[in-house]
C-alpha cells in the first residue's frame, strides 16, 4: 500500500480504492485468460502425447509469464489507447477510469460465464467489445477509432486465414520431404534441425527486437537479427546432434518421424505459449495500465510507459488461472484430440504462433484460439477434407456476433453500477 | 468442451474401424472350420463355430454402432463421411454374410455326388476365393491406417487401387466356381434328396458368393475415399 501510494502520487482514499479495484480486475481476467485460452494452446502437444499434462502446465507458465513480459507490450498500447478517441475524456479521466474498469469486469464475467458453459470465446474480442462499448455509450460513435477497429476486426478475419495457410504449406511440405521421402531418417535430419532452429529464431527474435525495452534494453535491428540467428542456429545444430543420436530402428518409419517430431513439439508449445502471453496479457492489463496512467498523471497521457510490474503481473494471473482450472481444460481436451499427431501438431502450432506473434507486434490483437482453429483446418485441408461439419464453424461466428454486443452491453451495466458506488 | 475437441471430434472412427475388421475377420477365418466341421457331418463343431460367429458378430455391430453414433462430431475428416458409412457397412457386411452361411450349413444335407461328384471340391475352392477375397479386402485398411499417416499422399494411394483391383479378379473367379455349383447342384440325381435340401445348398453358395461381393465392394468404397 505504502509503495503504491507513492507510485500513484495521491493518497486519496476513492482514488486508492479504483486503484485496488483495477488490480482486482485486472488479476481476474489473467486468471480467466489462464484459465480458458491457454488450454487450446496446450492441448495439442498433450493430444499427441509430447508433453505430459503436467510439463505442458510448467512450460506454459514459463513462456506465458516470457512472453507477456518481454513481448506484451505493443498490443497493450493499442488496447489502452487505440480503439477509442482519449482526448475526447480529457476533461473527465474519471469516467475513462470506470469505463476501463467496467470493460475488464464485463469480459471477464463473459469469459468465465464462457469457460463454464465450453464457449469458443476469445478472450480479446470480449475485451475488444467491452471498450468499443463503452465508447459508444458515453460519446456515441464519435468516441471510436473506427480505423482502428476496423483494423482490429480485419485482423480477426485474416488471422485464421494466415493461420491456415501457412499450417497447410507447412504440412504440405513435411509431408513431401519427409514423410513420403524413400530414407524418412535422412530426411528428418536434413529438415527437422531447420525447423527448431526456425522455431528458436522467431522466439529470441519476437523477444529482442523491440521486446527488451521492458528490461531498458534496446536492440537495433542488425544486433537483434544477428543474436537471433545465432541463437537459431546453435538451436538447429543442437537439435542436429539429438536427431544423429537417436535410435530410432524400435519404431516404424512413420512412428520414427512423428517420434521426433514430438520432441519439436515442445518447442512450438513453447513458442505457442510465448505468443499467447505477448499477445494476450495485453487484454486484462491494458485497461489496467489505462486507470494507472489517468492517476498517475491525472489528466489523459498519450504515452506512458507500461510498467513491468504490471506486466508481471498479467503473466503471473494467467499462469494461476492455468493452474488452478486451465490443467482441466487441457486434460480433457488433450485426450479427445488424437488425430492430431505431432506432425500435424507442429504445422498448427508452428504456424498459429507465428501468425500471432507478428500481429502481436503489429500491435494488433487477435484471437489466438481462433487463429490456432484456422491452423488445425488448414492441416485438415491439406490432407484433403471429405467431410465438414458447419456446427463448429457455425459456433465461431456465433462467438464472434454474440462476444462484441454481449461484452459492451455487460459494460455498460457494470459502469452505470461502478458510477452509482462512486457518487455514494 | 473446448472448442478444439469439438473441431476434430472427441473420438477416432478409424481406430474403431480397425477394432470392427478384427472382429469380422475372425468370423471369416471361421468360414472354412465350419465347412470343414459341416461336411465331416460333426455337428457339435458345427454348433461350436456357430456359437462364435454369432457372438463376433453381435460385437462387431456394436461396434459399427459406436462408429456410427459419433461420427457426426468429427469435423475435419479426410475422408467424406458417406464414403466411410458406405465402406463400413460393406465391413459389416463380411460379418453378415458368415452369419447367413452358418444358418444354412446347420441345416446342410448331403448329396451322393458330394465327394464323388467333386461337389465338395468345388465348394471349398468357392470358399477358398471367397475367404481370399475378403483378406485381401482386410489388407486395405492396414495400408489405408498408413496413408492416414503419412497424409494421403504417395505411393500407397495406387498400391491400394492395386489391392482393389485383385480382389476384383478374385471376385469374377468366386462368380464363375458360383455358377458351376449352382448348374452341379440343379443335376443332382439321388432319388432321396429333397428339393428343400437344394434350396439350403444354394444359400450356403449364395452366401460364399456374397462374401466375394462385399469384399469387392469394400475396394470399390475405398477407391472412393482415396480418391483425389
């Protein structure tokens, strides 16, 4: 309290007490975000029996907490600042305050009223439609940037579609290079050292480049690109070595491939979770962050920085919402997905999380649920689909028509209730 | 349930698809046994063999049921759902048809031109392609399970159309022997037989036959769910 106190520069007690509020919040919609998402993330390397349920918990709690802490803070800006019209709140940065407490209660009530009923809800559209709604209903649609959002919902269309499409080529070519290849062993050591140093690449590189300011570390781009190239390759000659080593004449030809494949499949869950946590952590501190800025500063600053701890703090929510009701999800899910092998796994993940991570740094916040979805059909696809059923399609767009309307309206309840409480 | 679950189904028909060959290929396997057991006029190994052929088979649609049942949840299937239904209940069919011969070699009598006349012969090399043709039927999933794998690609998909292609020649040779034993049996001379004896002995034919046919049409649905 005492260091919050003097971080925040006031000791007025309503204005300590939204304070506590938000952290509350905040903590809340980690812990739903741990809770639901990041299982889907997971899932996968369990379905394929890569990872136990329990390593699959450890490595997501590291990589989540790495991600949204050395990566997380692009998307955080856009959802603090991006979507709607600030100055318009200059004069009044208290009802901002309560709008952004109101959007993190109401996506997180959504959310947790999704996970129970097993609702394909991203946790970013909630957060998405929460603050558009709030917007809309203080200064109308002039309070938007349409722009942006519209950039945003762009994004939600084209994410999946990537996804897909780089999960299909991926497979495609493992596929043609491996799986059919007349010496499947010369061929998983000529290509599968390739794909973890790619997959070490991207993680260092997401992580450098304009990642480690969070740590007052500024790369430029040459050292960035040429740290992460070394890292992916010391990745690519270790990977190397493992692959020579092993014995693999126990197994099958095919059962031989997608045995190490499994191995690289803990890479990509890793790289999985490590996109999940840059991109996702941003939806419930960066509403947080808002309310510490407006008190901070006491009017509507353009650019403040977010602050570590805070970050920090997103990771270490959604890793307890991962812990203490996500292991179910996972489990569950991780059993019922066996079709999945770790080659097909690893296209999915391998190309979700790449997808994800750009868009991260784009500073655009998409659903990485739904873009993971895209990888899993672009697999699908490549293996030639015979059969579709539209119900799952059909629930994705529901969860999209319904998330938005749902979570601003939710909103907007919670903020007339916050305003009532305040005014007492 | 997640949403990921629900996109590739909670429950893989192809492992069961395996699970219900095994089983209706342990009915197969008892064809000869039985015809065997029938023609040494040993009815308790008769009503032994039957016994198991009812039981495999009630198992076996159990788990075409099973199958059946859940197949609406699986989403992204490689294959279209109505050649897999059509493919299985060819499968079932294989079972099917070992039922319908027990029923009617319980009820066998024998002429006097079956060992002499070659008649025994003729049916055991029936049996024999029929049983042939089923096998190399069963061969097909075991290469399919591995084109599964590795992604519907490669070589396997036209080893598959070859496999197909046998058991086709297998089934023209099964409806040639089919014929000859239905003009041996329209000749039969013993004054002691009995017309109704004859219907039974061309349902214990018929049913062989229509083991070859099934197997055949096993190929033909799995031409279609590998087909480009």
């Amino acid at each position: 309290m005492e260091y919050l106190i003097g971080w925040l520069g006031t000791s007025d007690p309503v204005v300590l007490g939204i304070a506590a509020t938000a952290i509350v919040f905040g903590f809340y919609m980690a812990w739903n975000i741990g809770a639901n998402d990041v299982a889907n993330a997971m899932a996968t390397s369990v379905g394929s029996g890569s990872l136990t349920y329990r390593q699959a918990i450890w490595i997501a709690a590291a990589m989540e907490l790495a991600g949204a802490v050395l990566a997380g803070s692009h998307v955080t800006n856009t959802i603090r600042k991006g979507m709607i019209d600030v100055q318009l709140f200059a004069h009044d940065p208290q009802t901002l305050m309560l709008g952004m407490l109101a959007a993190l209660l109401a996506a997180a009530v959504w959310l947790n009223i999704a996970t129970l009923f097993g609702l394909p809800v991203s946790t970013t559209h909630s957060i998405v439609g929460a603050i558009v709604g709030f917007g809309l209903f203080i200064y109308g649609s002039t309070a938007i940037q349409w722009i942006k959002v519209f950039q945003i919902v762009l994004s939600w269309i084209i994410s999946p579609l990537a996804g897909a499409l780089i999960a299909y080529f991926l497979f495609v070519l493992i596929r043609k290079t491996i799986l059919t290849a007349r010496n499947t062993s010369r061929a998983l050591l000529r290509l599968t050292p390739i794909f973890a140093g790619l997959t070490i690449l991207l993680i260092v590189l997401a992580t450098v480049y304009k990642g480690l300011k969070n740590l007052n570390l500024q790369l430029d781009t040459s050292t960035a690109l040429f740290s992460s190239l070394t890292a992916g390759i010391i990745g690519a000659g270790i990977f190397y070595l493992y692959v020579s080593r092993r014995d693999g004449s126990r197994y099958d030809e095919i059962q031989n491939v997608e045995r190490v494949f499994m191995v690289l499949q803990v890479a990509t869950a890793a790289y999985v979770a490590f996109a999940h946590g840059a991109n996702d952590v941003a939806n419930a501190i960066g509403p947080m962050a808002a309310v510490f800025a407006i008190i901070q500063n006491g009017v509507i600053a353009l650019k403040v920085p977010v602050p570590m701890w805070i970050l920090l703090m997103g990771g270490v929510g959604i890793v307890i919402g991962l812990a203490t009701w996500g292991y179910r999800v996972i489990k569950t899910v991780g059993k019922s997905i066996t079709e999945l092998t770790p080659t097909r796994g690893f296209s999915a993940e391998f190309s979700c999380a790449t997808v994800v991570l750009v868009c991260s740094k784009l500073g655009l916040p998409v659903s990485t649920t739904h873009t993971l979805v895209g990888a899993v059909v672009g697999v699908g696809l490549a293996q030639g689909l015979g059969s579709v059923n539209l119900g799952v399609m059909r629930s994705i767009i529901a969860s999209w028509l319904l998330t938005l309307p749902v979570a601003g309206g939710l909103t907007i309840l919670i903020y007339l209730g916050l305003e009532a409480v305040i005014q007492l | 349930m997640s949403i990921l679950a629900k996109l590739l189904g909670s429950h893989a028909p192809f492992e069961l698809l395996s699970k219900h060959l095994d089983k209706v290929m342990l009915c197969v396997d008892l064809v000869k046994p039985l015809l065997d057991a029938a023609s040494n006029q040993n009815q308790d190994e008769v009503k032994r063999i039957a016994e198991d052929v009812f039981r495999l088979e009630h198992e076996a649609d159990e788990i075409k049921l099973k199958i059946r049942d859940h197949l609406p949840k699986a989403t992204l299937l490689p294959v279209s759902r109505g050649d897999l239904l059509n493919y299985l209940k060819t499968q079932d069919n294989l079972a099917d048809n070992v039922e319908d011969l027990v029923l009617s070699v319980s009820q066998l009598r024998f002429p006097s031109c079956w060992t002499d006349g070659g008649m025994h012969d003729e049916l055991m090399a029936l049996a024999d392609y029929s049983v042939s043709a089923a096998k190399e039927a069963a061969n097909m999933l075991g290469r399919f399970e591995r084109l599964r794998m590795i992604g519907f690609a490669g070589d396997i998909i036209e080893e598959l159309r070859e496999i197909a292609n046998r058991i086709g020649q297998i089934e023209a040779k099964a409806d040639r022997k089919q014929f000859k034993l239905v003009q041996m049996v329209l000749e039969i001379q013993d004054p002691d037989w009995h017309f109704a004896y004859s219907y039974v002995l061309l349902q214990v034919i018929r049913s062989l036959g229509k083991m070859a046919d099934n197997a055949e049409s096993m190929g033909d649905y799995m031409r279609l769910m590998i087909a480009d």
